[in-house]
C-alpha cells in the first residue's frame, strides 16, 4: 500500500489507470477500508488529501505492474528497500485478514445480532432493522421461531426499508440539503464470528461492520435480542422465592429441563 496526494483535476478513475488499479470503484473501496474515519471517501477527491493505494495484485489489473510514480521505473529501486516494501506488504496483508475476520476474542462477550436489530450509518440519519435473505432456519435466543429473531450473517446487507435505508447521506451536500441516501454494500460484513456458521455463513455480532460504496461505514446499534433467563440464572435461584412467585410452577423441574443461552459468543 502507498499514499498518493490527491492533485487538482484528479478523479478516482484517472488515478486508478495511473497505478494500474482494476478501476475506480475497487480504488475508493480499498482506500475507505483502510483509511481512517474522518478520510472517508465519496465519489469526488480532495486536492491536498492522501490518497491510499493497493499494491496487491488482486485490487489491479492483470498482467500490469505499478510503477513508481516519481521516476516511471519500477527497476530502479534497491533491492533492500524492495525487501522492505515487500515484507510492509505482508504486514498490511495480516492485518486486513485480521479486520475482515475478527478474532474469537474481540467478540467474547458479545450478542449475536437477529432481524429485528438495527444498524447505523456515520454519514446518515435513520437506523434501519435488517433484513436476513442468506437462511430462514436459525434463530437467536427465540423457541417460538419468530421471524424478528432471524439469525444475521455475513451476507445479509439488506435493511428495512430497502429504499433510502438511511434516510439522506452525510457526504452528499447539496444548495437544498442532503441528498437521499444510496446505499449499496461493499462486499460482505467484516469482523463476523467465524466459530459459528449458519449456512456456512459467518453470524455477526455487535462488533461486526460493513461498508457501503457511497463512503460510509455501517455498524450496529442494536443486537435486538430480548432478554431471556440462562442456564445460570435458573441455577442459582431461589426454589422457595420461584414458588412465592409462581406459585403453579414446579421450579425444581424447570431448573432440570432448563438450557443454556445460546445468545452471546463465547
């Protein structure tokens, strides 16, 4: 990866064909992954701004090789600072693959995420419920099966509404306002749970994010789970308080039947 100055006149398809970047939609999204906040991209540059540029093969075009954009000659690097960049080059790797996936750790403790939750854009003003398509088989923390506790995963990036879900965008200023809202998906949802599958699809949690190709970046606000009693819970409570409460249920026999809560990662 290396920085670029954005000049005047630049525009992100002009800039992709100077460094042999597959095109100028694979340009914006690699730099907004790997740009902080407040350097999000939309779909016009800034003169003065950095500008974050792929250097693995993937993100460019085939059978091209980016060249260095001061002397034109690729060659002419020593071969130490080859080695340098080569071996930066790995580090950034490792680091993606650690952003895109999410380690067992950073989700401990952590709810699974359900339909009925809802989500949050950093360039919009509404927060949309989702919508899961990848299954119809897995709930969350739900016996009866309802809908509302669908399990979300990787490949679910559709919201509720479908339209507008996030009302108007942040990066889109006009003389009469914000323009609406175009959401589309940059791919998947990264940081999912990788341990727990539905469908061979990862399950996101309350860490998880996800991109959109206008420049924002999508989170969650609410797992929206409800609130269920675990196995440790039934445990240690009181039989004589339970019988006080629920005078026509037999406790000792619920605490038996009872199961665990499978609701958080663990």
């Amino acid at each position: 990866m290396k920085k670029y100055l954005i000049q005047k006149d630049d525009s992100l398809s002009s800039v992709a064909e100077r460094f042999s970047v597959k095109d100028a939609q694979t340009l914006r999204n690699f730099h907004n992954t790997h740009c902080p906040l407040e350097d999000l991209l939309g779909y016009d540059l800034v003169p003065g701004k950095e500008l974050l540029i792929p250097q693995e093969a993937r993100y460019l075009k085939e059978n091209e090789e980016v060249s260095h954009p001061f002397n034109g000659y690729d060659d002419e690097t020593p071969s130490v600072e080859r080695s340098h960049e080569s071996e930066q080059e790995e580090t950034d790797t490792k680091k993606e693959n650690e952003n895109t996936t999410g380690s067992s750790g950073l989700h401990e403790g952590k709810y699974f995420v359900v339909q009925k939750g809802t989500c949050q854009c950093n360039q919009g003003f509404k927060f949309p419920k989702f919508r899961v398509t990848s299954h119809q088989k897995h709930y969350w923390n739900d016996a009866g099966g309802e809908a509302d506790y669908l399990a979300v995963t990787e490949d679910d990036t559709q919201f509720d509404p479908p339209a507008q879900p996030f009302g108007q965008c942040r990066l889109k200023p006009s003389s009469g306002g914000y323009l609406p809202c175009t959401y589309a998906p940059a791919g998947k949802w990264t940081k999912a749970y990788e341990k727990v599958k539905v469908m061979n699809k990862s399950c996101i949690t309350e860490i998880s994010e996800l991109l959109c190709t206008s420049g924002g970046k999508i989170t969650i606000l609410k797992h929206g789970q409800q609130s269920e009693p675990g196995k440790s819970h039934v445990t240690k409570a009181s039989t004589q308080e339970q019988h006080v409460y629920n005078p026509i249920i037999d406790f000792d026999e619920f605490q038996e039947e009872s199961g665990t809560n499978y609701g958080m990662a663990w």
